[in-house]
C-alpha cells in the first residue's frame, strides 16, 4: 500500500508542475540591399542611390542645324544635250518593239527575212486511202440546213471544239449511206489541243433543182487518238 500511496503521489506531482515555457523564435534578419553591376543601389524606400535622373542633354545634329534638305538643281555645266537621254534602254536588249530583233552581229540583221525553212512537220491534206468513216451509234451534234431547191446550194459553217491532249490529224468526210448532195471541207488538216482554237468546217448542200427532207452523217476521223467526232447534217430542201 505505501508503494502505490508513493507512485499516486509522483503522478499528482508532475501534473501539477508547469509546462517548460517553448523557446521565443529568432528575429528575421532584414534583407540585404539588391546591388546591381553597375553600383546603382535601390533602397527600402524606393529611392536609388548612384544614378542621375537630372536627364539627358543630348541632341542630334538636326536638331542642332535644322532643316538639312537639298534643293533640286542641275549640276553646274549641265548640258541636256549631251547627256544620255532617259527613254536609253527602255526597249530592253533585244529591241522590243523595233523591226531588228535579231542577234546584233554584223551581216546578220536581216536574218529571217529570206531564210527558207526545210523539214518540219507535215500537214495532212488528203484522206489516206482505204480509211473508212463510220457513224457512231450517237452523234455528237446535229447540223440543221435550209435550202432552196432551185438555188445553187447552201452553206453552214461547223466549228469542231478539240479533244485531243495534243496536235492530231483529222479527216473528215460524209459516210456512203448519206445524201450524196453533201460536201465538207477541207477534209484533212491538223486539230488544235484541247482548249486551243476551234476548227470550222464548211458543210455544202447542193441540192440540184430537187426538193425534200436529206440527212447526212459525218464522220471526223482522228487516228492518232483512235477516236472520232460524228454530226448528223438535214437539210430541209424545199
């Protein structure tokens, strides 16, 4: 019993016995002045110190001699007359605009007046024998005529849009089954590319004192490209 009577007492003893008192913190040390390379020195307060903010004197000539533009004058012994004129030049090195264009050497500046072209390439002019004209089983267009029978015939001008990638030799003419008062001309020649100019056929109808309604078909044979182009021609023949 007088062992717990004695520890009971060592309890109440340390509860009753103040807290240690927690040690104050040490005070921030205040910070150290900001000093740039160039010694100027920026206070807490804002001020700096080292500088001079008195302003900057400092003017350009300008300002100093005023206006410096230089007024418009020839120089002295000016001589128009013998000065290069400013229209020298303006027609480039190959005189554009001038009749000589041809290379500047001596003995050579009519050359291409005279000069007489060998080779090249050929156009065709007549239809090559054995090519047949055959209508497609749909036309690419219809040609209507109107002709007096008793007229000497009548003419309308076909113009034929190109298809082909490139240049192509065409031939055209009427098929056999057609009404032998047809014609076209020219019936050989050389088709522009596609979207180059149109080629105009001249389609002629003589009817020879007759009367009636007449049909046609032609054929435009391009063999190069291994196509053609077909129309159906009537003539109203009265």
């Amino acid at each position: 019993e007088e062992y717990l009577k004695q520890r009971a007492g060592e309890g109440t003893t340390a509860a009753a016995a103040p807290a240690a008192a927690a040690p104050a913190p040490a005070p921030a040390a205040a910070p150290a002045p900001f000093i740039p390379k160039s010694g100027i020195t920026r206070e807490a307060d804002g001020t700096t110190s080292g500088m001079d903010l008195s302003g900057n004197t400092w003017q350009a000539d300008s300002e100093k001699m005023g206006a410096t533009d230089t007024g418009d004058f020839f120089p002295e012994g000016y001589d128009p007359a013998n000065e290069i004129a400013f229209t020298v030049g303006m027609e480039g090195s190959q005189g554009a605009g001038q009749k000589d264009r041809g290379p500047q050497l001596p003995g050579m500046e009519n050359l291409g007046e005279d000069a007489i072209q060998f080779g090249g390439i050929e156009e065709a002019s007549d239809i090559p024998e054995g090519m047949e004209f055959v209508m497609s089983s749909v036309p690419d267009g219809e040609v209507p005529m109107s002709v007096a029978g008793t007229s000497k015939g009548a003419e309308v001008v076909l113009s034929v849009k190109p298809v082909c990638m490139g240049f192509e030799d065409f031939y055209a003419a009427f098929t056999p089954d057609s009404h032998p008062s047809f014609s076209v001309s020219p019936c050989a020649g050389r088709m522009d590319r596609r979207g180059g100019e149109v080629t105009e056929l001249v389609i002629k109808c003589e009817p020879g004192g007759k009367s009636g309604s007449w049909t046609g078909n032609l054929v435009i044979n391009l063999p190069e490209d291994n196509s053609k182009i077909c129309y159906v021609v009537k003539a109203e023949v009265f």
